[in-house]
C-alpha cells in the first residue's frame, strides 16, 4: 500500500504538486500558530514588566487601570492558550513535524556538503 502510494507520487507531476502544496500549508499552519504564541508570551512580558498603557487607559478613556490590567491579561492569556491549542492540532493533524524535520535534515546535509574536507572529516558518522 505505502510503496504504490509512493510510486504514485514518483510518477504522477500533479498529484506530487498538490502534496507539495498541503506540506508548504501544513509548515506555514506550524509557524504561524507558533508566532501567534510567540507573540501572546511577549505581550503578556511587556504588560508585566512596562506599563505604557496606564496614562491611556487612565487619562485618555477614563478607565480604572487595574480594570484595564485585568481586562489585557486576561485577553493575554486567553489568546495564548489560544494558540498553543492551535498549534498542537496543527502538530498532530498533520504531518507538519515530520515534514519540517525532513527539511531541516536536507538542509544540514546541504550546509554538510559545502564544508571544506578538513571541517568534514571531524563531524561524528
Ligand atoms: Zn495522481
């Protein structure tokens, strides 16, 4: 069964297009729900750690800033959760691991190749 589907893609230009197209999708998926949670965690630091938003929130829109805080954290970690949820469906529904592990292999052989012999022969076989 695995050989014939294999053989299929090794023959057929416009299935292996289309299986290129869902894997591009599938990697795209992966960096992006893990940008989104990048993203959530960065913004959850700067409400933490910098707090430029209180003069808004409290002079501007005349709202209580612990209110605010409450209300931007909780949006925070929502989010977060969020994409980390997003990110772990992508993972398993798809073969996006497997997928970006085969092409970070590629590349490393690739990077290999164009060392010179004397960096090559101290790489462990
Ligand atoms: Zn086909």
């Amino acid at each position: 069964m695995n050989k014939a589907y294999k053989q299929h893609f090794a023959e057929c230009a416009h299935c292996r297009a289309r299986q290129k197209f869902h894997r591009t999708l599938d990697g795209s998926l992966t960096i992006l729900t893990s940008l989104a949670a990048l993203f959530f965690l960065f913004a959850l630091a700067v409400l933490k750690h910098i707090k430029p938003l209180e003069h808004v929130a409290f002079n501007i829109f005349g709202l209580d800033v612990a209110d605010t805080y409450h209300m931007l954290i909780s949006a925070g970690v929502a989010g977060l959760c969020f994409s980390v949820i997003a990110l772990a469906l992508v993972l398993t529904t798809t073969p996006a691991p497997t997928y970006l592990g085969g092409l970070a292999a590629e590349r490393a052989k690739l990077i290999e190749a164009r060392l010179p012999e004397s960096i090559r022969a101290l790489l462990p076989r």
